[in-house]
C-alpha cells in the first residue's frame, strides 16, 4: 500500500478558537489563556457611516433637501402655509444634518477611519431617525395641501401649484434616500 503517515508527511493543527491548547505533530497550538473567542468585526456594508455609498446617500439626501427648500422659498405665499413652512423648516434641517455628516464621512474616507463606534453609531442613528421622521412627515403636509388646493379646490392657477408639487416631491426623494441611512445604522446599532 501506498499510503502516507504523518511521521513521514508531517501536518500542522490548526489554531483552535477554543482555548483548548492542543498540540499536534508540526508544534504547539496555544489558545486564549480565558476561554473568549476572539470578536470579529463585521465587514462595513455599503451605506453605512464611512464608505462610499454612506457618503453617496448622505449627498443625495443634501441635494434633494437643498432643491426641494430652494423651490418652496422662492415661492412667494408659501409663508401663509403652516405645512409649507413646516416643510422648509424640515428640509432646511435635513439639508444640515446631511451636509454635517457627509463631511465627517469625506474625513472618514480620506484618513481611512472606521466609523463603527457604539457612539457614534448611536448619535447617526438618533440623528437620522429625527430627520428623516421630519422631513416625511412634512411632506405628507405639503402634499396634503397640495392636493387640497389642486384637486378639491380646484385654484391652482391663483397658486403655485408646480412649485409647490416641485418642492414636495424632494422632500420625498429626500427622504427616501435619508431612510436606507438610518436602518442600516439602526441595523448596525442592534447588532452589537
């Protein structure tokens, strides 16, 4: 018979995770002197805080906030609104928030630094769900209203309807994109 035999062939043990410091026949195999499986840490997915598609979402959630409260503000009755004003001052806030943490992702990215701290973690995930909670809410308003004066009113010529229908529709799209931020933080927050 052909066969090898480890005295002839000789295989090294493969570390053990248990602690349980077996030796095998290439050497020692030592382990944890406590028993602890070593944490390893979970690869960072994209749209999370500190890679390119957290940075990606982060700058479209700016833009469409920017976009949606530049067309309401240049409207000149907007003020006489409630829902309207509720809506650039959520947009205004989104757009901020936004801004605020696609700055501290380019810093992330540029110096290469994980943003997976429990802290700071918990402070994007709180910060995120106020936002984007907002800027919905807001433009469910605005979109209310718009209908109001649209459809069951029926003046939307003495109005600005476009504008109006403009700047809800970002709001939307800001919260859209504001959303898959906070669950995966809120995701990434529970998983700890």
């Amino acid at each position: 018979m052909n066969v090898s035999h480890a005295s002839v062939h000789p295989v090294e043990d493969p570390p053990t995770t248990d602690g349980g410091g077996g030796v095998g026949v290439g050497g020692g195999g030592g382990g944890n002197n406590n028993n602890e499986v070593p944490r390893v840490r979970m690869k960072d997915i994209q749209g999370m805080p500190g890679t390119p598609g957290g940075l990606a979402l982060r700058i479209c959630q700016f833009v469409f906030a920017v976009a949606g409260l530049c067309v309401m503000a240049t409207t000149s009755d907007f003020p006489s609104v409630t829902a309207f004003c509720y809506l650039v001052a959520a947009t205004g806030l989104q757009s901020l928030w936004s801004l605020s943490l696609a700055i501290i992702d380019i810093y992330a990215l540029l110096v290469r630094r994980s943003l997976q701290n429990y802290r700071i973690v918990s402070l994007f995930t709180i910060g995120d769900g106020i936002t984007s909670t907002l800027t919905f809410a807001a433009a469910c308003a605005s979109a209310g209203i718009t209908v109001l004066i649209d459809n069951d009113l029926g003046s939307c010529a003495k109005n600005h309807c476009a504008q109006f229908e403009t700047a809800t529709a970002m709001a939307f799209i800001s919260w859209f994109t504001a959303l898959p931020s906070f669950l995966l933080n809120f995701w990434s927050l529970a998983s700890r």
